[in-house]
C-alpha cells in the first residue's frame, strides 16, 4: 500500500474472546510489540507498520472492560 507516495504497512491484529478480560488491552499490546519486534529484524526499519487490533466478543454477557490505557486506574 502506497502511503504519501512511500511504500507502507498495515497490520490488522484480531483477537477473539468469548469471555471478558482486564488484561485485553495489554494482552494485544503484547502481540503488537511481538510483530513489531519480528519486523525489525528481518528488515532495517525507519518506521514501524500500523497495526489496527480488534476484539471479536461474543461472549453471554456485555463487554464491560475499558478499551482505552489512558482509563485504566493504575492505583491498587
């Protein structure tokens, strides 16, 4: 994919759950950092690739688990 005329990357990072989880969020940053790592030493890069993640839920009750880490209460 051309972006401003430079060959570029985006990643579509897919997680499936059928239960609700806290640790979400830092599980697909974790396979972010993982791809991301695994592309940088195959290649010299200058840049890292997008990665867009997304969460299929199709568990019994709602989806109640913050999708932001800017919202997460880092107090215990």
């Amino acid at each position: 994919m051309d972006i401003r005329d430079e060959e570029g990357f985006i990643y579509f990072l897919f997680e499936h759950k059928s239960y609700t989880s806290r640790e979400t969020a830092f599980q697909l940053l974790k396979y972010m950092i993982e791809i991301w790592e695994a592309k940088s030493k195959k290649e010299d890069m200058s840049e890292l690739p997008m990665i867009i993640p997304l969460v299929i839920y199709h568990g019994k009750g709602d989806w109640n688990v913050k999708n932001e880490f800017r919202r997460y209460d880092t107090r215990v």
